[in-house]
C-alpha cells in the first residue's frame, strides 16, 4: 500500500489541486453520495476523475487505507508515522473518502484513521509499486 505522503501525491499532483482532477466539486467525476449509486462501482468507471498521475477512484467509491499511522500533520516522515512495528496498537490513515461521503470529506488532503481490524464495505484499498 502506498505512505500517506505517496497517496496524496497521486491524488493531488505537484499543484496541490483540492481534487484529483482540478479545485471545484464535480459530482460526475465521482462516486459519492452527489452520484446515487449507494454502492461500490468497478474501479474506472469515473474516468474524468482521473488524477495527475492517471489514478483512478482517488476520490470517492471507498475509503483508502495507507500503510501511515495516524499523525496530525505537517507530514514529517521521520515521526513515527511511517513506523509499521506494532501495528495493532494504532491507528492507521484512511484516504479518498467513499460511495456514502459528502463532496467536502472527498478532497484530496482530507484524511481519516481507523484501527487495522476495522473492515466495513466502504473500506478498501490500493496497491502501489516502488520503483
């Protein structure tokens, strides 16, 4: 799973865009409680709400889990966020909102955290490569 600082980088690109595809609310760039559906859709079926970095779903259809504890920002890679020992005593970063969320908790820097066994159908999430 991608760092919290990687995920937001895919969703919001270089320019800091509130959304993944600009800084106004579109309700048809994605799955949220604007679109009806009241479900999870197949991943791509919202392509013009494509990221900088052609990432799909960065907004909305499920919440994303990142391999970062729950820290307030600023994001500092160095203060134990990024430290996955003991991962059942904390709290874990949630990214991307989901199907049932409103257009506010579906910017790109809005984040939530949960527990590691916390699972619900609104909660999924995304692999990345290192290259």
């Amino acid at each position: 799973m991608p760092t919290e600082a990687e995920w937001e980088k895919a969703s919001r690109g270089t320019d800091g865009r509130i959304y993944p595809w600009g800084n106004t609310w579109e309700a048809n760039r994605a799955n949220s409680e604007d679109a009806g559906f009241q479900k999870t859709v197949p991943v791509g079926q919202y392509p013009s709400g494509v990221s900088p970095y052609d990432a799909l779903d960065m907004a909305g259809n499920v919440w994303e889990w990142t391999q970062s504890v729950y820290i307030p920002y600023p994001y500092n890679p160095a203060d134990g966020r990024e430290d996955l020992s003991n991962p059942a005593g904390k709290n874990f970063t949630l990214r991307g909102g989901a199907w049932l969320t409103l257009p506010i908790n579906l910017r790109a820097a809005y984040r939530r955290c949960q527990t590691p066994d916390f699972h619900y159908l609104y909660v999924g999430f995304r692999l990345a490569r290192h290259l």
